[in-house]
C-alpha cells in the first residue's frame, strides 16, 4: 500500500526512529500508526535489552521541585556525548519533573510514573536507547523536604548536584551552601552526626601516630585531641572553611546569618561505578593470534 510522507513524519516525531524503519513498520501495520509505534517500541525494546549490559557511568544530574519537594535524579549513559544530546536532555528534565511529583525514591516507582506524552519512564527510557544507540539507565532519587525554611540546590556542569535544607536563613545562603558542598564534599553535617565507631578509627589511628612520637602520655592526649577537632574541620559541614570566604568556617557563617542546617544530599555522575577499562592494543594483538 501507499504510505504518504506525514504518516512518516508523525511517526518519526512520536518514536525517534529512522526513515526507512517508520515507512516499514507503517506498510506492515497497513497505515495504521498506533500500530506501528507498538511495533516501533517492541524494536526498540529488544535494541535496549541488548545494551543493557553495558556500562552506563556517564550523564547528568538533574534538579526538580513541586509540592515544596526538591530532588535530584541521576540519569546515566555509557558517553558523555551522549549526556550532551538534545533527547537525552529533554528525557532527563521530564524524568526529574515525574520524580517531584512523587513520594518515592525508589527508581521502579519512577519507572512506572506517566509523563506528559502519556509514556511511562520506561517506555520514554527505551525509546530513547533505539534514539542514541547507547545504555540508558535512571539509577537514583534522592529529594529533600523543607516545611520551615527553604531549600537550596545547585547543579555544577550538570555533573554535581546538591539539595540543602536551610532554615533561618534566605534562598541566596541556602544556594551558596548547596554549592560549598558541591565543591569541598564534606561527609557529614557536624561532629555530632558522625558515626562513633568512624571516630573510634580515626582515634586509633591518631594514638598509634601519637605514641610513635615518644612524648608523655598526657602530651599524647593532648595531641590525639587537638588532631581529632582537626580531622573533624574537614570532614564535617560546618567546620569546614566557607568556600567562598576561606576566612570564615560554615559553621560561624550560620551563625552571623543566625540560620542552621537541616540537612543536604549530594550526587555525583557516575560515583560507585565500576568503568570498564578498554585495553585496545591487547584486543588486537590477541585477534591476530587467532
């Protein structure tokens, strides 16, 4: 039969795919395009199983907020190239939008949720893969929730992201927090959130470098001390220097602002991620071997 160039248009608009592959699905569904895009999508999806043993630790962090509900989402590819690609942009924005009108962090709700174009994430994920030719995969959901003050969040080359729940205090401090995070990662918020059994190692640690120094037992103490409130400056939030006064720590910033932390999330492309590294010369010398 006769397939007219629209019926080819609208296909293409609705599932990315090719010329050739939209005009053939639509002669083997008879003109029908509902059709077609079902046959469409069951392409695309054996084209996604196929890559989804990939390695996908590229991509972005993205930022959304609805109901006074702030996440972040990290959507991952297998090249940063493709982590630049319009469609994949598009994909990720109203990826974050459906996860801020959850109440969930778990990626199999968000897997589920609809978005505007009807599609649920995972009929948007695995056209996108028939789209880019590469492993697509949302991998995580972290949100934060602010009932009496604000939330800071920013995003830095769409790599880092950060949410910080501020109060007392105003949305440009709450931004510029969120930001000292992204830079200088503290582990924790103060000494009171980190953990006794991580301060009994770094204690043992402090001791055992300590008592190699030969000094009295209560200089010893005294040094174990004084090095365990330093370890501490740089590990925890408010003790660290602000970044954007190295003159002044977190914590005194909070205090002129007369502002406190409640707490903050940060997520970084591709961290915990196992890359697989490509040795190219041994592939081709252990091809010529046969």
């Amino acid at each position: 039969m006769s397939i007219s160039a629209s019926q080819v248009k609208s296909l293409r608009e609705r599932t990315g795919a090719g010329m050739m592959e939209c005009k053939k699905a639509l002669v083997e569904s008879g003109g029908d395009l509902e059709a077609a895009v079902e046959a469409l999508r069951k392409s695309g999806l054996a084209k996604a199983d196929k890559k989804a043993d990939r390695v996908a630790a590229e991509g972005v962090i993205v930022q959304a907020s609805a109901g006074g509900r702030s996440v972040l989402v990290e959507i991952n590819s297998e090249t940063d190239f493709v982590a630049k690609d319009d469609n994949f942009r598009t994909f990720a924005d109203q990826v974050a939008t459906a996860a801020a009108g959850l109440d969930s962090e778990d990626v199999s709700d968000l897997n589920e949720a609809s978005l505007e174009s009807g599609d649920t994430v995972e009929q948007a994920r695995q056209q996108l893969v028939g789209k880019v030719g590469e492993n697509v995969q949302v991998r995580r959901i972290v949100s934060l929730t602010e009932e009496n003050g604000v939330v800071g969040s920013y995003i830095h080359g769409g790599r880092i992201g950060v949410l910080l729940g501020l109060q007392g205090g105003d949305e440009d401090l709450a931004r510029d927090l969120a930001m000292h995070v992204a830079a200088l990662n503290p582990e924790f918020l103060d000494a009171d959130g980190v953990p006794a059994d991580f301060l009994e190692k770094e204690k043992s640690i402090l001791r055992a470098q300590a008592e190699g120094s030969g000094k009295p037992p209560e200089i010893v103490e005294k040094m174990i001390a004084g090095r365990l409130n330093k370890r501490l400056a740089e590990i925890t939030l408010v003790g660290q220097p602000f970044v954007k006064d190295g003159d002044i720590t977190v914590g005194k910033l909070l205090d002129q602002h007369k502002a406190g932390i409640s707490g903050f999330v940060r997520l970084e492309v591709g961290e915990g991620i196992e890359k697989k590294e490509e040795d190219f010369a041994a592939e081709v010398m252990q091809q010529a071997k046969g």
